[in-house]
C-alpha cells in the first residue's frame, strides 16, 4: 500500500499576490486546498516546500528579481493556503524542495514512498523536485488541477516531461487516494 504525502510547493504571496505574481495561479489554489483537507483528513502529511531567499546574494534574484525573501510577508504561505497544525514546512533556496533542505529526511521518517507533487510552476519548481524525488526513489503523482504556470505551453510541457521522463502519474484530485 502506497505512503502518500502531499508537497505544495511556493504557494507564497510573492507568487500569488506579489512582483512575480501571474493570474494563472489563481485557478490552482481550491484544488490544492480541498486536497490539503482531503489528505488531511486521511492522516496523510502535507508538507510545504517554500521559497526562503537570502537578501542580496541569492542567484534566483538575477532570473526572477528578489522575491520570497526569508522572513518577509511575500514569503508566508497564502492565507487560503495556511499551513494547519500538524503540517510541515521546508525552506528551500532553490527550485528543488529536496536540493540542500531537508525534505528527504522528513519523507523517510514519515515512511513516505509517494510524493503528490502541487503547486506553483510545473514546467521549474514542480519539475526539478519531480527529478530529485525520481532520483531519490520516491514514486510520483501530479494532480493536474494542483500546478500551473505562467504559459499553457510552459504547463502542458512541464507535465508531460515529469510524466515521461519521471514516470509520474498524472490525475486529477478525485483519482487520488
């Protein structure tokens, strides 16, 4: 039997609301949040992956400009997003949630086999810890109501590239669990 946890990834007000806010995201926050509920009334984990950026010398700032700055407002998770007791969250500095943070350990001690990928950015932050997660033997699930990004082109090709480079299912929510 499959040990799911849910990742929403850089669900945070810069993203949403903030200097690299895009419309797109709007449609994809009921569907993680009735997901978030669904999960945790399962007893599932969910865990969220964020941005944390060190002022002035993170490499992010030279593609995106400063955004998620550690310990400011754009780098909270979005009010209808909140994380509840019980959930956990991840720091990242870079795309990946699993690059230099400490999601792996968390998943292992939860006996996590599955990781349900959501969130911000398919075809970047979704993708690169869709890799991290394939290399570190974790199984893949991507509910596509659950990610978008700034391109239907971009979104379309972020999928099918974790689908077939990863072997990650794709769904939607009411497939899951």
């Amino acid at each position: 039997m499959k040990k799911y946890a849910i990742i929403v990834i850089d669900m945070l007000n810069d993203f949403v609301t903030g200097p690299i806010a895009d419309p797109r995201v709007n449609h994809i926050i009921e569907p993680i949040k009735n997901l978030c509920e669904k999960a945790r009334g399962l007893g599932i984990p969910v865990i969220y992956a964020n941005d944390s950026h060190t002022p002035e010398i993170d490499k992010e700032f030279k593609v995106w400009g400063p955004h998620a700055v550690e310990g400011t407002k754009g780098a909270e998770v979005i009010d209808e997003l909140k994380p509840q007791p019980g959930d956990y969250i991840v720091p990242k500095k870079t795309y990946s949630a699993f690059f230099s943070t400490t999601l792996e350990l968390l998943l292992r001690e939860l006996g996590v086999d599955t990781v349900v990928i959501t969130g911000w950015q398919a075809d970047c932050c979704c993708r690169h810890t869709s890799a991290d997660a394939f290399f570190r033997g974790f199984d893949i699930v991507v509910p596509k109501e659950t990610t978008d990004t700034t391109t239907e082109e971009g979104y379309v090709g972020g999928l099918e590239y974790i689908k077939t480079i990863y072997g990650a299912t794709i769904c939607s929510v009411e497939d899951l669990f």
